[in-house]
C-alpha cells in the first residue's frame, strides 16, 4: 500500500542551522527513485547510496517509483548527511519500519554496505537541535563533536540495522553522556611563548600595543629577521576565549570539517598563515559547495599574511569588508551566506623586492622606483586599515647567546593586556563598542584627550612629517591604547611619541 513517510533532519547555509522535512512518497510504477528540493550534486547522489545501503543491510529496495522531497524547496541543500534520513524514511512508507518517528532528528551519511559515516557540521546542528527540544540519531564517529553539547538526547549509530532496530524498539539505547565538562576543563596551554625571543624590545613592544587595542599590524623587515616568530606568539597574548567566542569558532571549524577528532572543540584563539599563492576562494570562502575561508577561519583570532606584497590583488582587496564589518559575505545566483570573520590582521613584508633595504649588514641593489613599486602592490584602502608598522632589525650576535638575558613572558604580557582591554570596554560600552580601533572620528575626538605639552608635540609631529588626516586619527587611537596600558586618563607626551613611532610608512623615510 503506498504511503508517504516524513522525516526530520537539518541542512545548514553558513552558519545557519534550518530544519528540513525528508518527505517520502512511494507509488506504482515504472521502478525510478527522484530526488527533489533544490539539491546540490552530493544529496542528488544519495539515491545511489542509500539503494545499496538498504539491499546490503538486507533489507527490500521496492522496484516502484520513490519520490524524495526535501522541504523548503526554496533553500539549496547540499551534504551527504541526509542519507539516513532518506534511507529510514524509504523503509518506513515501505512498510519495513514501524515507528513515530516525529520525535527525532536523523543526521548521517550511508556507505554502500549500510554503515553510518561521519558527516561535518554536526556541531551547529546539535546545537540547533537543543532549540527544537528533538533527540537526535548521528553518526558514532561524531561522538566526540556532537558530545560537547549538554542536555540534548544523542543516539549514536554505527549501521542502518542498528538504527532501525532501535527505532523499531528491538535494540535498547540509553542517550550519550554529554562529553562537555571534560572537554572544558581541560587546561589552555600554547608550545610557544615571548619568553622564547630574545631582543626586538621594540616589536615585541608594539605588537603588545596593537593587540590591546585590537589595531591591525604591518611587520616591516629584512628576510629572516623573526617576522614570522612574532607573529605565531601573537594569541598567547590575547585573551582567553569566552565560552560564546569558543561556541562560534567551533561552530564554524565544523561545517569547514577541519575539527580534530580526539579534541574537536576550539579553545585556543586561531592563528591562520595562508601562502601567498592561496587563491580567492580559499582565502575569502566560497566553491561549488560553500565554505568558510580563510579569514572566517581566523574568526576571534590572528589572520598572518606573510609576503603580503605577493598575494594578488583581487584577494588583498576582499580583506576590506571584513576588516570594516567583521562578516564575508559570498553570493551566488541561488544562494547568498554570511560567514563571521572578525580578527587581527598581523601582515608581513620585506622593505623592498631584494629585502635588505633597511639592513645595515647587506646591502641593497633596488632603485628608488623599484621599492617604490613593490609598496605600491598595498593598495591604499587595505593599508589604511593597517593602524601599526613595525620595523624590525637583525638581532646581534651577542644578545642571542647572552643566556643571562631574559624575557618577558607572555603571561605576564597578557595580564597587561586584559586590563587596557577591561578599560576600553568600559570606556566604550554605551557606543556597544569594544576597543580603541574601533572608534570613529567623534569618538576619538571625545576620548582622546590631551595634555597641552602632547597637543604641541603632536601639532610639531604633524607638521615635521605631513600627516593626513586619517593618520592624524589613527596616531590617536594608538595613543589611547598606550596610555590605557600605563593607566592614564588622559594623553601624554610620551604615549603621543610612542605612537607617532608606529607610523614608519607615512614618514616618508623609506625613499
């Protein structure tokens, strides 16, 4: 007797989780299975899939034409985590599984023998399933992802007998123990550290700068002089994570299937390091089946762009609207998806094509239209984005193997850190702001305040080296942020001469 089934399931589209019903309608006819709903090429190929999956787990794939609707069908669906779904819903408008199924949510791919497969994106939608109050069968391979959420009923399954057999009520389940509190306990630990760096007082000054009021960083030096080394220690010193900014981070390395297997959640802030040959796609998001790039990667993190003169121009150029906005969005002609990406650009480059313009050891061979030139691939809109530039020199010989000289830690940096940040904060908490860089021009011009020495200096500063007004404003925040590291209300000389360092590029030094 024909029938039609209805399953519930979830697809996702960035960073949205939305519900879908798998309707299954079995009727006479010539022997065909139609997959409709606007699919993406990997669902349409769950026929195949599901055909075998259902026939080797022995049960009967009926020779009648089997309808599979995936509803809304305005939304594209795309994955092959609806394969159980279809598979169970079959079996059910088939007469070979007798359940109520409306109180679940099924989620796992089905390989040719009737395995369950571990699918991506099973976090966001074990999240999504905790609002709809639904238990939920998955996959047994993504016990560890979908096992840091807490009250929400799992059912892992390892193969299509299995899951029918426990639906049927003929094998008994108890739901998974949520993994969450080992998973959060567990102590935050980073293998490097600025304790590690000898010399580079003023980089490493700097970077302390520029990570506490979140201002996007340029470093400036000759091939192997630790741009790199500094960079990579940059989220020791930011702040721990919320438990929120781990949720989203987490969120998002699971639909881009990159979490770890035994430690699947995300507590460490990312530091991400494209090559400069990454092409648009894998830096900004997108493909054929959409996906975070790098940049959302970088999400609460650090994005390093090392050879920055060296990416091409059209992926530099997609930096700008995250760096505004903190979001990517890609658009296509069926769908348009929004993926967070709000992080620290900390970018590197050589001071000219051969690299040793500013090194007092090798000499330099570029011309001035030359060095020129290479600067030029920056364009203007990204470099004013950029609040810092840091110049960096070799370190000498004997501070390197000066055993007895030591560093400062990145704990103890930190501690600086959190507190100018918690000074921002509540600074800025009526604009629903949270760091200096962040601030417009009348905020700056409210909270930048000057003592009359600081007002003539800068005024001198100004004059000297022909500021514009957008690095007039830029000089500011970081002196905000300076003097919020020294506890200062107000501006002083010394956090204005600080500042005014920071801005190498606009001197014109370099030529």
């Amino acid at each position: 007797m024909a029938m039609v089934s209805k399953i519930f399931s979830f697809a996702y589209s960035g960073l949205e989780v939305y519900p879908v019903d798998v309707e299954v309608d079995v009727q006479r006819g010539l022997p065909a299975v139609s997959l409709v709903g606007l699919l993406d090429s990997s669902a349409k190929e769950s026929k195949d899939r599901v055909r075998s999956g259902i026939k080797n787990s022995g049960y009967e794939f009926i020779p009648q034409r089997i309808t599979v609707n995936l509803a809304p069908a305005n939304i594209k669906k795309e994955g092959s985590h609806f394969d159980l779904a279809i598979a169970l819903g079959i079996l059910q408008a088939t007469g070979q599984l007798h359940a109520d199924l409306s109180e679940y949510l099924i989620l796992g791919e089905l390989s040719l023998e009737g395995n369950i497969r571990k699918v991506s994106g099973i976090f966001p939608m074990v999240l999504k399933a905790k609002e709809f109050k639904k238990k939920l069968i998955i996959p047994k391979d993504n016990i560890p992802e979908a096992g840091l959420i807490d009250n929400v009923h799992l059912y892992p399954v390892s193969h299509l007998t299995e899951a029918v057999g426990f639906l049927s009520g003929l094998v008994e389940k108890k739901p998974l123990q949520s993994l969450q509190h080992n998973a959060y306990s567990a102590l935050l630990e980073h293998d490097i550290d600025f304790a590690d760096v000898k010399g580079q007082l003023f980089a490493k000054r700097a970077l302390e700068v520029g990570v506490s009021g979140m201002h996007n960083m340029l470093l400036i030096g000759p091939p192997g002089v630790g741009k790199t080394m500094l960079a990579k220690r940059i989220p020791t010193i930011l702040p721990d994570m919320s438990y929120e900014e781990i949720l989203e981070v987490t969120k998002i390395y699971s639909i881009a299937g990159l979490l770890h297997e035994k430690k699947p959640l995300i507590k460490t802030r990312p530091f991400r390091n494209p090559h400069h040959t990454a092409s648009y796609v894998a830096l900004v998001g997108g493909g054929s089946h959409i996906r975070p790039g790098e940049i959302s990667l970088a999400h609460y993190g650090v994005l390093f762009l090392d050879e920055l003169p060296e990416f091409s121009r059209h992926s530099l150029e997609a930096l700008r609207q995250p760096l505004e906005e903190g979001v990517v969005q890609i658009a296509r002609a069926t769908d348009h998806v929004r993926f967070p990406a709000r992080f620290l650009l900390a970018a590197a480059m050589n001071p000219c094509p051969c690299g040793y313009f500013t090194s007092p050891d090798k000499p330099c061979h570029c011309s001035s239209f030359q060095i020129q030139r290479y600067r030029s691939k920056i364009s203007g809109p990204l470099l004013d984005r950029i609040d810092i530039h840091i110049e960096l020199q070799n370190v000498k010989i004997e501070m390197l193997m000066a055993e007895s000289m030591a560093a400062e830690s990145s704990a103890t940096i930190k501690e600086r850190v959190n507190l100018a940040m918690y000074i921002q904060r509540d600074r800025l908490k009526h604009n629903k702001l949270f760091f200096n860089a962040q601030m417009n021009h009348r905020l700056i011009r409210k909270y930048c305040l000057l003592t009359p020495d600081a007002t003539q200096f800068f005024q001198a500063a100004v004059r000297e080296f022909r500021f514009s007004v957008r690095v007039y404003d830029k000089i500011l925040k970081i002196a905000r942020t300076i003097a919020d590291l020294s506890e200062s209300e107000i501006i002083k000389t010394e956090h204005i001469c600080e500042a005014v360092q920071y801005r190498s590029l606009d001197k014109n030094l370099w030529i």
